[in-house]
C-alpha cells in the first residue's frame, strides 16, 4: 500500500469510528438509567457486547469505505452507482443519529424508524457495490447482521415499553 492509500484507510476508519463515539456519547449515560429499566426481551445482549461489537463493526464500515472511496474515479464513470459513495456516508448520518434518538431523547418510536432506514440504504449499498467490488459487500454483511438483530431488538422494546 502506498501512503496515500494507508491515509484514505486510517481516514475512513476514523469517519466511522467517529459516527459511533458520536452515539456512545449518549449511550454511556443512558444504560444504567433510563435503558436499564425499561422491559427487555429475553434475547436482550448484556450490556457490555455492545461496546466492542461496535467497535468491530465500525472498523469493518471503514474499509468498506475505503475500498469504494478509493475506486470513485471508476464510480463516477458509471451512471448507476456514482452516488454510492454519498449514499453511504449518508447511512453513516443515520447511524450516528440513532444513538441520540433512542437513549438520548428516549424516542424508541422515531429510533426504529431511523434503523429501518439504515437497513433498506445499507442493503442497497451492499446490491449496488456487488458489480463494483464484492469486498465491500462480505464486508458488510455482520453490520447488517447486527443492525437486523438491533432492528427487532427496537421493535421489542418498543412494543414491551
């Protein structure tokens, strides 16, 4: 890899690490408060997965990043995926989001509206990156197993509170 390259990859790790310490600012203080007493379904994590899941997760986004930010050149030529690149950081905003919505403003409601969302743009990143390089797509296949998950996790709490 060249030093460029090793830039845009730390760089695009950054990004994303930054949408979730953006959340975890809202989170921390929540999760022994408000969150701890809501009802939970039986299939409710502990607690403390949830840190370096997304830790992991977050990585993962970033070279998936990486690898379509560094083929835009490529991307722009082609009418139907030049705004990929967009489309995913405007996922990123929607998931930077979510972590305020629901521990912040206590809006499980509106949160799981905003995960729906990520889950029809992250799936449609995924079909489109397909024909463009398929590493992005195996990636990202555990964050859309996880915001699945988190998807019904929502649905649960929302329904039990």
């Amino acid at each position: 890899m060249k030093a460029k390259q090793i830039f845009q990859l730390i760089g695009s790790i950054i990004l994303c690490q930054l949408a979730g310490l953006l959340g975890s600012l809202f989170t921390i203080g929540a999760i022994d408060g408000w969150y701890q007493a809501l009802n939970k379904p039986f299939f409710n994590p502990p607690s403390w997965l949830f840190g370096p899941v997304w830790t992991m997760l977050y990585t993962l986004m970033g070279v998936a990043f990486y690898l379509l930010w560094t083929r835009t050149p490529q991307l722009f030529k082609r009418n139907e995926s030049k705004n990929l690149v967009f489309l995913f950081l405007i996922h990123l905003v929607f998931n930077a989001i979510w972590s305020p919505i629901f521990f912040g403003l206590h809006q499980i409601a509106f949160a799981l509206v905003i995960i729906i969302v990520m889950v029809i743009s992250l799936t449609y990143i995924m079909y489109k990156a397909w024909n463009i390089d398929r590493r992005v797509t195996y990636i990202l296949i555990p964050y859309l197993a996880w915001i699945l998950f988190a998807s019904i996790l929502n649905l649960a709490l929302l329904i039990l509170n």
